[in-house]
C-alpha cells in the first residue's frame, strides 16, 4: 500500500489533512492517526490492528493506493473517454460578437461583428437535435457567450426554450450558464432563464462603483454597476451566481472595497471568483504589462482576496479544487462552439476570428491546422506533469496556450492550493 500520487498532506494545529486531488476526497487525521499513517506509508511489517483499519478506510477513500497501481496511465485513460464520448455534450454559443458597452480594456476589439439570424439559429437547434439522439446523449450543457449575449435576446430565448424542452421530452439532462455582463438583465429574463434551465450565470464587476464605472460603461458613458447590482441580487434568488473581479495591480484595492460593500450590504451569499488579468504576446486590449501579476504572484493575491472575503462571513468565496474531466471543448471531440453565423471555432477566446472558422470563405488553413492539432495531436504528455500532484486539476493546461507559445503554464492553483484546501475546512470542520 502506497500513498496516492494526488494526494496532499497540509499540516494542522490539529494534526493532518489529506486531500485527493482526483476524487476531492477530504479527511482530517488527529495527531495520533497521523502517526499511524506514517506508518502505513512507511510499508511496516505487520502493522497494527489500528493501522489496518485506518489503511482500509483511506484506501476506500482514494487516499492510498497498491503499490503497483499506474495512477497517471489510468488518468489518462479517463480523460479520454471524457475527450471522446457522446454521452455528455458540451456547446458553446456566441449568439452576437455586438456589445452594448465599451469597456476600455475590450479584448474583442477588431473582431467580425455579426448577429445570428433566426434562420441559422434553427439550423443550429436542428444539429444539436440530431447529434444528441444520434450520440446516445445523457446530458446536454449549453453555454452562451459573446460579445454580449443577451444583445441577441430573440435567438437565445428561442434556443434556450427549443433545447430545454427538447431535452426534457427526450429524458436528457440539461443545464445552461452564461457569461454577460449583467446590464441587459430584467427580472422578466431572469424567470424565464430559471425556468429553463440556467444553473449558473457569471458577471463581471470590476472593483467598486468607481472602479467599475471607470472601465465598464454604456457606449453613452454610463456608469453600470447599479443597474449590474440590481440585476444580481434579483438573479441570485433563483440562479446560481458569480461575480468575477478582474484583478491586477492598479485594482487590487478596489477589490478588497467591493468585497467590503457586499459584506456591508448583506450580501454574504454571493461568491466570488478572482481572475488575473494576463498580457500575452498577441494581446489587444489597453493593459500595461507593468500591471499584471505573474501566475505565481497572483496565487497569494487569491488567497489573500478569498480570506478576507470568507473572514467578513462570504463562506461561498471558498470550495475545493475540482479535477478538469473534459473540461475544454477544444479538444472534447463531441464538444462544439458555434459564432453568431453558425460557423465552428475551437477556442472561446477566438470568437469573431473568422479566420479561425470552418467557413471557407476565409483562411479555411488556418482552421484546419487547428483542428489537426486539437483533434489529432493535442496531448497533455509532459514529463514534468506525470507526478505533479495537482495533474488532475490542470490536465497540463490550456491547449490553445500550449499550441502557440509551446508551453501552457501552470495554474495559480499550483501555488495555493494547500491554502485553500486548509482554508475550506476551516470554515466548513463542523459539518465535515
């Protein structure tokens, strides 16, 4: 019996956790089983009645593992049958690349702009139809995107209602989220949104009213955190909601003030999720590189936001790492992302890049180059990921980075993950 690969020892005042990075498995050991399984690990000969027990319900817990198991070649396997089946589909929609701001970081600027017309959209739905009956669908996810989808409200409303019934009368699971910038939310599209299937729905604020309506306004100049605000705390009745905060250094301290508002205002049940804002080589928006955290500076910068959050009693800024089973549609063979004219691309962050597409009225090259890569040599085979215990959390990083730059780097997470994970049973012990 041997430890597992994935799993992680964080010190405690108390004694030791353990938390498996595969499974999520958590369990806190007392001093005294903390030596016992030492023990264990140490592969003792005739071990202890206690240290049998204990290694049964570890060993049943992921936590230990037989000495000749190949935990990487079994991930591996894993991820494949995720990167290929049918069973469980993932699409993403950018119904329009229009938006009805003009935020000054805007890294969407110079993109095709289009709206999707109903015409494509029922083409769409009738695709989606056929590929989930097809495929032997168990669950359908659509995810809507932009530009601002919600500027395109016909199309998604449409949609959202053909694929949710449709889904329903085929006894397929269904959930759909949404990334928007909350302005065009009202609570007659929020009801319909929970009626339908929405289970999450992630806005952006970026710091406190100040801060925010500096960077993220109306293309008339308006302020939008009170109408984002207003929109959220209806929202957050019935919908999941996330509300990410953009972070570098010239905002760091408008963060940690909108977290005071919300916690100041009741809104203690709202969660956060802090993103580094990161300059790569082919970057348009208006950031100065000076500016941004490194992946490693911003793992402390994240703890730091998420312990002063939890510490004010928003206990939902904090939960445990989760592992990435078919986490991107880029490489998910079943998986598909439609622009505003029904054209495939591979990555989020290349929408309104027609160049990118299957449309062969643009560089129809390009899109095949990708799509030998993704679909044909993509692999996450990196000597240096084989025994990286948060393997299961990154699956060796983002596919797209690793085809341009030769390397995808590795998450924040990486750094602060103990952090975290101490930091959730703190917070959650008494029900654990």
């Amino acid at each position: 019996m041997k430890q597992s690969k994935y799993t992680l020892q964080i010190p405690t005042d108390e004694g030791m956790l353990l938390f498996n990075t595969v499974n999520t498995g958590l369990v806190h050991l007392a001093e005294s089983e903390k030596s016992l399984y030492f023990s264990i690990i140490k592969n003792m000969e005739a071990p202890s009645p206690e240290c049998a027990a204990l290694a049964t319900q570890l060993s049943d817990m992921g936590f230990l593992v037989k000495d000749d198991a190949d935990e990487f070649s079994d991930l591996v396997e894993k991820y494949w049958n995720f990167r290929n089946t049918s069973k469980y589909i993932r699409v993403v929609i950018a119904p329009t690349t229009f938006c009805n701001l003009k935020c000054s970081y805007c890294y969407e600027q110079g993109t095709h702009r289009s709206n999707m017309s109903m015409d494509t959209c029922m083409r769409i739905k009738d695709q989606l139809c056929k590929k989930l009956i097809e495929g032997g669908a168990k669950h359908f996810s659509l995810i809507w995107y932009g530009g601002e989808p919600l500027v395109n409200w016909e199309i998604l409303e449409y949609l959202q209602s053909s694929m949710f019934t449709f889904c329903a009368n085929n006894s397929i699971g269904f959930d759909a989220n949404i990334v928007t910038n909350g302005v065009l939310l009202n609570e007659q599209r929020i009801d319909f949104m929970a009626r339908t299937g929405f289970k999450l729905l992630q806005v952006t604020l970026d710091g406190d009213k100040d801060t925010h309506n500096k960077v993220r306004y109306t293309r008339n100049g308006d302020g939008t955190f009170e109408t984002i605000l207003r929109n959220i705390d209806y929202s957050k009745k019935s919908i999941n909601t996330v509300v990410r905060i953009n972070i570098n250094k010239d905002n760091l301290q408008s963060a940690y003030r909108l977290i005071d508002f919300f916690a100041e205002s009741g809104r203690l049940d709202f969660e956060f999720k802090f993103a580094p804002i990161i300059i790569e080589p082919d970057s348009i928006g208006n950031f100065d590189p000076a500016t941004c955290y490194t992946l490693q500076e911003f793992s402390k910068v994240e703890f730091d936001l998420i312990n002063y959050a939890v510490n004010l009693g928003m206990t939902n800024c904090v939960c445990l790492p989760t592992p990435k089973f078919g986490f991107c549609e880029a490489v998910s063979r079943n998986n598909i992302l439609f622009d505003p004219d029904g054209d495939r691309f591979f990555c989020w962050e290349d929408v309104g890049r027609k160049e990118l597409t299957n449309n062969p009225l643009y560089n129809l090259g390009e899109y095949e180059k990708l799509y030998d890569y993704y679909v044909n040599r993509h692999s996450f085979h990196r000597a240096e990921c084989v025994d990286c215990s948060i393997f299961p959390q990154c699956f060796g990083g983002c596919p797209r980075k690793q085809n341009e730059y030769g390397k995808a780097p590795c998450p924040y997470l990486k750094y602060n993950i103990k952090d975290l994970v101490k930091l959730f049973y703190t917070v959650h012990k008494n029900g654990l």
